[in-house]
C-alpha cells in the first residue's frame, strides 16, 4: 500500500493528472513552405528597366532624411552624395547595400514551437495592421478601445492558421499615445506566444519594445536573435522623417528586423 501511494505521489497524483486532460490546447499551424514555383509577373527583361528607373530617380531626384545628421552622415561614409537634407544615391550603391542583408531569418517567439521563417520560400500569415476603427453587433463602427485590442490579440492567439501576432491589430483611442504601446506590446507577450511587431511610432518607444523583449527573452538573446519584425514607412515623395527612421534606427543597433514599406494613402500623400 505504501509503495502504490508513493507511486501514484511520484506522477503527481490524481489532481496532477486531471489537470493535465483538462488542460486547453491552441493548436498552430506550421509557417507555410511554398513547394510551387513563384509566378513571374515580368519578364526579366521588364524587371531590369524597373531597376534602372529606379536607380535614376535615387541618382538624380535622392531621398530626403528630415531632421537626422546621423543618417546623413552614414549615408556619406557608405559613398552617396549629401546636399543639405537630400541624399542621391550612386548607381549600383543601393543593390550592393542590398546584398547585405540576409535572404532569410529566424523570428523567435515566446513559445520556441510558434518561431517563423521570414523570407525564402516561406509564408507567414499575421492580423491586419493599424485599422483606427472597429465594428460589433452592439456599438457599430466605433474608434477601438484597449480591450478590442486584448480581444483581437487573444483571437489572433487562437487561430490555427495565424503564424503570426502582428503588431497594431488595431488603434486603441482610449489609452494616452505616450504609454499605448507599452500596454499594446504587453498584450502580444502575456496573450498569445506566437511572434510580434514593435512601436515604430517614436525612436524610445521603439527602445522601449527593445528592453521589453529584453525582460521577455533575456538581454544576450536579443541582441543575438531576431525577436521583432517591425513596420516602417516611407513618407511620399521620397522622404524619411527622423519618427520612423529613427525607430528603424534603434531595431538596427539592436539586431531586429524591419519591414519598409511605403506609406501611399489615397487623399492622404498629394
């Protein structure tokens, strides 16, 4: 009798054991691996003169870096040509600065099952980013509150076939811009483990996400690994300010991933 109560102690009793078939699971989908050809919108051919063009409006227009010496003067020791604020890049310079970069990374998650590939022949599907507005059976179209964005990360957390977090699911109106990211970020790292985005809205706040992760994942492990893909935009015409590069600057001190895009708004960029 006393060897079948330590036994039963040893696995760790009945209560142990119920917990453990009771116990929900979310179950995730792998990252999608492309096994299939991409399809070739153009012709090799059409892609070189895209290139072309596109390297004579660096050359000859340039891109303008507002309010930001540091990155005036990277751009000048790696060979492009300052005038004032505006930055005109030799051809050739952008591609080479280009093969630098890695055709694929690791971004690592909380829970190590839930790490995605980026790049290559994967595909990560992640929630929507930055809608200010939300829509419910009650309360119609309404600006999002800090708890449409819980729920949002909870049900991104419990779709099997979102690889991804995201970042801003949605805007929530209710919580001061100067501290809603720290409770935004907060969300993705306490609501789900798959991966997440970073603040891009102000250099600290992007700082901020960095020393969050820090606490999550552990200083050394950030600075060696990627643990943020974060969202970067390009203002319209050709111009990055000091918010977004600056935000883009700290992720890149620290090892992190950015994603740039250009920030093309109907109505919004004229």
């Amino acid at each position: 009798m006393t060897e079948q109560r330590t036994r039963r102690r040893a696995r760790g009793g009945g209560a142990a054991r119920r917990a453990e078939r009771t116990a929900v699971r979310i179950e995730a989908a792998k990252y999608i691996e492309r096994k299939i050809p991409n399809l070739e919108m153009l012709s090799e051919e059409a892609l070189q003169i895209i290139e072309y063009n596109a390297e004579t409006v660096l050359e000859e227009v340039g891109v303008n870096f507002v309010d930001n010496p540091e990155a005036l003067e990277t751009w000048r020791k790696a060979g492009a040509m300052i005038d004032g604020e505006r930055v005109r890049i030799p051809r050739g310079l952008a591609r080479k600065l280009c093969e630098t970069a890695p055709s694929k990374f690791t971004q690592h998650a909380r829970n190590p099952e839930r790490n995605v590939e980026i790049g290559g022949d994967s595909l990560v599907l992640a929630p929507v980013y930055g809608p200010p507005f939300v829509r419910d059976a009650t309360g119609g179209r309404r600006y999002a509150t800090m708890e449409d964005f819980t729920k949002f990360v909870k049900l991104g957390y419990m779709s099997k076939y979102l690889h991804h977090s995201g970042g801003t699911v949605c805007e929530p109106t209710d919580v001061p811009v100067n501290k809603r990211h720290l409770d935004m970020l907060l969300a993705h790292m306490l609501y789900s483990d798959k991966p997440f985005m970073g603040s891009v809205t102000e250099p600290s706040r992007a700082q901020d996400s960095v020393e969050m992760c820090e606490i999550l994942f552990g200083k050394d492990f950030v600075q060696e690994n990627t643990v943020m893909t974060s969202l970067i935009n390009v203002n319209s015409p050709l111009t990055f300010d000091s918010i977004m590069m600056g935000a883009m600057e700290v992720y890149a001190r620290n090892n992190q991933a950015c994603i740039l895009s250009p920030f093309i708004v109907g109505g919004a960029m004229s």
